[in-house]
C-alpha cells in the first residue's frame, strides 16, 4: 500500500524480537471503514435474528392451519361444514406454507449478507493491520530508509531485519580452482574495518552456475563471528587440499600474450614463448603447470623491457637496487 510513515519505534543497531512493531504507517480512513464495517456486520445479524423469528412464526401458523384444514376435511366428509368453507381453510394453510418458504429464503439471504458483511471486514482489518510493519525474525536492525512523515509506495523498503547468524561474504574463486572447493572447507576472512583481526569462517555454500564474463564461481563462506560489520568489504582465504607432485613455478612467470597464457623460456641466450597450461594458483604466489614446460626448461621471472622471441638477454641471478 502507498501511505505516509506514522511512527518509526526502532533505529539501526537495535535488537528486535519476532513479531515485534518497528513501525506504523497512517491508516488515514481505515480504522472509520473498520467501524463501519462492523457496524454492517452486527446489523446483518440482527437480520438474521429478524428473519429466525419470521421463519418460527410461519412454521407455528402453519402447523396450526395444517391441523385446521384437517379437521375441517373430516367435518366436510360429514357434511358439517360447506364446500366453501373447507375451500377457505385450505387456501389458508397453502398461504401459510408460501409465507415459510419466503420467510427460509430471508433467512439464507440474511445469512450470506452477514457472511459477506464479515469478509469485508475481515479485508479491511487485514489492511488495516498492514500498516504496522512488524518483524518477521528475531535479528537486528541494519538499516532504516524511512523517518515519520515521508510516503512510501508498496514494495519499498522501510527497515531492514536480519538475523546475525547468517551472515555470509560472497567471494569469487577462479573456476580452475573452484573444483577444490567443498561446503564445509574452513575459511579465514579479513574485514577491510579490522585488517589485523581475521575471522574465521566456512563455506556454506558454492552456486550451481558460474559467471559467464569472470570465468569466478560465487561461493558464500559464512562468519563464526556474528558481531561483523554488514555490506563490508572482506578477503577470503581458503585452504585447498595439498596436491603432491605437481610442476609450479613462480605466478609473476606467467604471461598473457596474444590472448594466450604462457611463459618465456630462455635457450642459447634467447628467450621463446611457450604456451602452458595452468592450474590452481597459491597465496605465496605459485602457479601450478600443468602442461607445457619441461622438467629443464629455464623460465624468465622479470625482464627490465618488454620481451619478444629471439631477443637476447642476460641472466641475472637477482634484482640489485641501486
């Protein structure tokens, strides 16, 4: 519903409970329809009580016209009474019952007027309810986007609730080494507002479709601490099974060039490109190999200038600073 904010009764930071009110919207005519509503409801019952009534008096006229009309029947078979009299009571008591089945038809249209008189009040005590915004969980406040007085239309956000035990960060994991990834894995997690106070957490869960673009599985590792800041920055770190013998060499070797990866290899004095494939990369800045390079190919790790094949070049053992 669109309606002006009555009344905020929490702010940002605020424990609330389920089913707590956080705040009232303006019910502007509402509560007066209620009222009436309710009016119309206590008057269709009392149609109803109305048309009872009518259908008890109609029910004792007839049985009393019933037994009428029968002993005037056995006074007409003895010629006591005349045609036209019998003739009377008769018309009396087929009167009578036309005048019940009228009074039962009141009666179910009373009923189904005092039915619908409380299914509209019923609707408008549901939208009347609607504007008290209650909370749904036991969680905290984290945001508020609405003061008293400002209007909001249906579907906006006025307060936001969450539940502190089930915070999570969205991380990205490079689909070469999202395969190693397992719900359950332990993570560590540096909040950007506490760098020097990791967190520890786990993955809860890893989406089923990667991003097309990233070539990065989103994974959702959730926080043992729930007194994190929320909507913040975070670096996560993830330990990957060990992998025993396997080729890596340094991460900063590793080249893009011509929309391929590779590495430049140094033989008789003159570097070459060779394209590799690679595998899972490490936080100490190792990059598995896992084809194209050779047991005793010599890899460049940094070159002063920009490399090309058949350039010639001098090995250095070490970078020296000057």
């Amino acid at each position: 519903m669109t309606s002006r904010i009555k009344s905020v009764l929490v702010d940002q930071g605020e424990e609330v409970v389920e089913g707590q009110v956080l705040a009232e919207m303006d019910p502007v005519d509402l509560d007066d329809k209620l009222a009436s509503s309710q009016r119309v409801v206590g008057k269709a019952a009392n149609a109803i009580q109305v048309a009872e009534a009518q259908v008890s008096e109609a029910q004792s006229r007839l049985k009393t016209l019933t037994a009428t009309a029968a002993r005037y029947q056995q006074l007409r078979e003895g010629g006591f009474v005349s045609q036209e009299m019998f003739d009377a009571k008769q018309h009396e008591k087929n009167a009578a019952t036309s005048t019940l089945a009228a009074a039962v038809a009141n009666l179910a249209i009373a009923r189904d007027e005092h039915a619908r008189a409380k299914a509209d009040a019923l609707g408008i005590s549901k939208a009347r309810s609607q504007t008290r915004l209650i909370s749904p969980i036991k969680g905290v406040i984290s945001v508020r986007l609405a003061e008293p007085g400002s209007t909001v239309v249906g579907g906006q956000v006025v307060i936001q609730v969450i539940d502190p035990n089930s915070l999570w960060v969205e991380t990205r994991i490079n689909q070469q080494q999202a395969g190693l990834v397992r719900v359950g894995q332990a993570a560590e997690i540096v909040l950007r507002s506490r760098p020097h106070e990791p967190v520890m957490g786990n993955v809860s869960r890893i989406d089923m479709v990667s991003d097309a673009v990233t070539e990065e599985r989103i994974v959702n590792v959730s926080l043992t601490n729930t007194q994190s800041n929320i909507g913040e920055y975070a670096e996560v770190t993830l330990k990957l099974p060990e992998l025993n013998n396997v080729s890596s060499i340094s991460s900063a070797a590793v080249k893009r060039v011509d929309k391929h990866t590779g590495v430049w290899v140094l033989q008789d004095g003159k570097v070459i490109y060779k394209a590799v494939k690679t595998g899972i990369a490490t936080v100490n800045g190792r990059t598995q190999i896992l084809d194209g390079l050779g047991d005793g190919d010599e890899v460049v790790v940094y070159s002063q200038q920009a490399l090309r094949t058949g350039l010639k070049v001098k090995v250095v053992p070490e970078l020296v600073q000057r």
